[in-house]
C-alpha cells in the first residue's frame, strides 16, 4: 500500500477532530441542527489552518444518511465519497485553474440539476479570490438566488481580493492561526500513535517555523522523520529544516549589548560558511530582541516559544541593556530590513548593520536626561551656596530668548502684529508647562519671524538639539502647542542656521545676569553641547565625609 503522508492521514473527518477553530465549527454544528443553513459561505483565513477540511466535514454532515444532525458518521455511501474525492453531489473546484467566465457558466448550467442521490448539490470553490471579474460577475445572480437544493462554500487566503457583491452574499468565518501549543500538542499526539520519540522542545521548534499552520507543521514533521527514523533528535530537526541554531542567536544578542564587533563578526562568517540564510538569520535576530525587549514590560507568556533556560537568559540580557537601548536597536533593525532584504550582498548588509549596533553605546532618553538633570537641581539646591547663583536659576530662566543680533531687531518688529499679549517669550513659558523637553530645545533656537500666520525659526547650532523637530511626531506635536496657544491656524516654518552663534539676550522681559563663562576644551563635544543647552556647570567630584 503506498505510503500516506501525515498532513492526509491526520486530516480531521468530524468537526470535533478540527484544532483551534471551535468558533466555527460550533456554530456550523449548532446551524445544521437548528436548521438554519445558509445558501453561501465564505471561509477565509491563513494557509493550512483548516478551511477545505471543514468545508468537506460540513459537505458531509450536511447530506450524511446516517449519522447525527452535525456529526457525519463516514461510514454511509454519501461520507465515504466526499472524503475519497469520488462524490458527484459534491463538487471541489480549484479557483486558480477554474477562473474564466467559461467556467462559472458550466457551473451555473449544472446547478440546475439536481442531486443524483444526496439531498443537496454542494459546490467547493477553494481560491476563490483567483477568479476573473467577469466570472464573479456570472456568477451573481445564481449566488443571490440559488436552487434550494444547491450549496456553495467558498475557501480562500486573501479575502480582500473578493468583491463585496459577493461577500454580502455569503456568510462569512475566519479562520484563525493554531495556536503554538495546541500545534505541540497536536503534533504530540500524533508522535506517540504513530510510534515516534521526539521530545517537546523539538516539536516546539516544528511549530514554531510553521507559524500557526497545522498542514505546515504536519509536513515539516514527515520530512525530519524522513531523515531520522523513528527517533527523532532536537540537532536533527534543526539540521534538516535549515533553522539557525538558537545558541547562535543568543550569542549574537549578547554581543551586540555588550558591543563586541568583533565577536559579531566572527558570529557572520560562522553562518555564512555554514550556509545559513543571513535573511533568516536577521529576521530570527529580530525576534530575538522583540523577545528581550517584552521580557521588560510584560509576562512571560507572552514570548515566542521559548524553553524556561532560554528566558532565563533573555531577562539577563534584557537587564544588561535596559528598555531605551533595546528599543533603539529593534527600531533601527527594523529600518534596516528592507535594506537586507532587497540587496544583492546580504552578507555585507549583516556585518554593517550588527557593527553599527555595538557602536549605540549607553542609550539615555532625552526625558531620562531631564529627569537626572532636575534630581541634580534639587541636590545642588539643596546645599548652601557660596556667594553663586544656583543651577536652577540658570536651567529654568524663561524670559530667555536667544536670537541673534543680525535677526532681534526684525524679530520685535514681527511680535507686534500678533494679538497682544502672545509673544514668543509667553509661548515659551506656556510650552515649559507643557513639554519641559520641547521647551529646552526651543529656548536655544532663533526666532526669525512671528505673525498670526506663520512661526519662522532658525536651529540651534548644537547638533544635539538642532535635528529634534526632524522627527514627524515632534514637529506636529510643536504645530500643536502653538495652535493651543496662539488660539490661531498658526503654520511652523524651521529654516537652517548659517550664522555664527553670536547670541543676545532678548530685552523684551527682565533678565538673570549671566554666570561666568568656563572653559570646557576638554570635554567631548557632545558633552560640551548639553552642558551649553542645560547652562549646567562641571564640577569636581569630592568624596563624603
């Protein structure tokens, strides 16, 4: 007898033996005992999760002679031909080779028929989305009014390719992904009656690369136990199927947080010489730090498949880099993606991108900085001053207005046409109560013009803050704070800053007298440049008495 593969000979033959659709198939059960059949349905969903086979169980329960009302017996003349493919009551059609106008008019012809032994003619369109406009459309009035002893259930991948005439016609039911472990269960059971060892965790990997399809699962199983025998070892599955290896994964992760190029590098050559997928490689990075990353703000249940040891590991990594660091990675990966996906040296793409990443560094959010800038405030504050005006006072001065010289006269000159009282100082004080961040990175830009109108202002010259509005969200979140001030549909225009910065104080409001200028030569320049923004002092670090 010739060999039966496991996705047909597992394939379910009663509503029961369906995995993870009880939404439908209950209510197809509780339909046919009610009596409540409708004419259409349309069953829509991911590939190998069930939509023929519940299309035939229903095609059988329907005209079945014996069994109960929803549950065929299989055993009667009307259910053995409907799963041996043989019944002439019961017609399965491919969509994608059946799709002309030519076609559908056999099929409306033979509608008229009615059924040589059964109590209904029931049509099965499976891909029905690959049908030709033409063919929809002849299809219409036959699926508006059919005979009443004449079914249709349509099975398809891409529902939204089906137009709404007919889908209003239809009753419609989707499909949803298997669950991980009830594909592990399932492939469990299977496992053990047909007498083969393979542990949970290999059948866990099994499920996980067929990603919510049982059909796809069932065959990946056939294929490993092809290789193996009937003991089947967690290196094989990985082996056959071409899976990057889940220690490689690790090893990368903790590279890359701990920024180690090298080791990223050699991590590459590994698999490219192995002849892994560098893609598949990348798109299992990526959920590697989608997994570390959740492991922060959510409960374990919530990670991809993953053994106990393995999250062990994942919240170590995770607490190595913290949330903002892990952010910043995912997004940048994500940006890059594309960029794998569409070159022709892929390897080259890997090894940039994962050296970039060991470069971000300690991440600190702009909000976080803020908040370690103010905790400083408060300890310096706090303390007895010698004869010096606080940081506080310098930080939170906001009748400062910076403009330059070439541009304060013109900028006063501008103010006078808003209505009165809503100057750019009152913004700024309005947007301290609102965006302590946006009002630190606005108080060092240039305003160049200012009417009802329009807002036009020039960058800082420091890059920490010169690029902040680049970002979309930013800069519609500032359009918005000035229309909630300003009370007007008021237009932001940023220009660039081509001028040295030569910077004056803005006379319009009393002024704090400046603290002596200090010379921080030595520091980095991106320290010297928040230093400058936060008008902060570095002083010397002296141990507690």
């Amino acid at each position: 007898m010739a060999y039966e593969v496991l996705a047909r000979k597992w394939r379910p033959q009663v509503f029961e033996d369906v995995i993870g659709q009880g939404h439908i198939t209950q209510t197809l059960i509780n339909a046919i005992k009610s009596d409540r059949l409708s004419h259409a349905y349309l069953f829509s969903g991911p590939r190998g999760v069930g939509k023929t086979t519940v299309a035939r169980i229903l095609a059988k329960a329907i005209n079945c002679e014996k069994g109960e009302p929803g549950v065929p017996c299989n055993e009667c003349s009307s259910c053995t031909e409907v799963t041996n493919g043989s019944s002439v009551d019961v017609q399965e059609i491919d969509g994608a080779s059946n799709r002309g106008i030519d076609e559908i008019r056999e099929l409306r012809e033979s509608t008229r028929y009615m059924p040589s032994s059964s109590k209904y003619r029931i049509y099965i369109i499976d891909e029905v989305h690959m049908l030709t406009k033409e063919a929809f459309n002849a299809l219409l009035k036959t699926l508006e009014e059919p005979p009443a002893h004449v079914k249709f259930i349509f099975a398809t991948t891409e529902s939204h390719k089906v137009p709404m005439t007919i889908l209003s016609r239809c009753q419609r039911f989707d499909f949803k992904r298997i669950s991980p472990a009830q594909c592990i269960d399932h492939l469990e059971k299977m496992t053990e009656r047909e007498g083969i060892e393979c542990s949970r965790n290999g059948l866990a990997i099994i499920a996980k690369q067929a990603e919510g399809s049982m059909r796809d699962a069932q065959s990946l199983l056939d294929q490993v136990i092809s290789f193996t025998g009937s003991k089947v070892e967690d290196v094989n599955i990985t082996e056959v199927l071409g899976i990057i290896d889940r220690d490689i994964i690790f090893e990368t992760s903790l590279a890359i947080i701990e920024g180690e190029p090298q080791k990223c590098l050699e991590i590459v050559d590994r698999i490219y010489n192995y002849g892994s997928d560098i893609k598949e490689f990348y798109r299992a990075l990526m959920d590697q730090f989608r997994n570390i990353l959740i492991s922060l703000i959510a409960s374990p249940e919530y990670l991809l498949d993953m053994s106990e040891s393995e999250k062990e590991e994942v919240a170590r990594q995770a607490g190595i880099a913290g949330s903002e660091k892990l952010q910043v990675l995912l997004n940048f990966m994500i940006s890059r993606e594309e960029d794998l996906r569409y070159t022709s040296h892929p390897r080259l793409i890997l090894e940039t991108t994962l050296i970039k990443m060991c470069h971000l560094g300690e991440f600190l959010s702009f909000d976080d900085l803020l908040k370690k800038i103010e905790s400083l405030e408060k300890r310096l504050t706090g303390s007895p001053g010698a004869g010096r005006q606080p940081m506080a006072d310098h930080i939170a001065d906001t009748s400062a207005d910076w403009v330059s010289e070439k541009e304060g006269k013109r900028a006063s000159q501008q103010e006078s046409t808003v209505k009165s009282g809503q100057s750019w100082d009152d913004f700024l004080s309005f947007l301290k109560s609102k965006s302590k961040a946006t009002y630190n990175i606005l108080k060092d830009w240039q305003l160049i013009k200012l009417t009802e109108k329009i807002i036009e202002i020039a960058r800082s010259s420091q890059s920490f803050s010169s690029t902040y509005f680049d970002d979309p969200e930013r800069y519609k979140q500032l359009e918005d704070y000035c229309r909630d001030f300003f009370k007007t549909d008021i237009r932001v225009k940023i220009v660039n800053n081509n001028q040295p910065p030569t910077l004056t104080r803005s006379s319009s409001k009393a002024i704090h007298p400046e603290p002596e200028a200090k010379d921080h030569s030595d520091l980095p320049p991106p320290v010297q440049e928040i230093v400058h923004m936060f008008q902060g002092e570095i002083t010397a670090n002296k141990k507690e008495e």
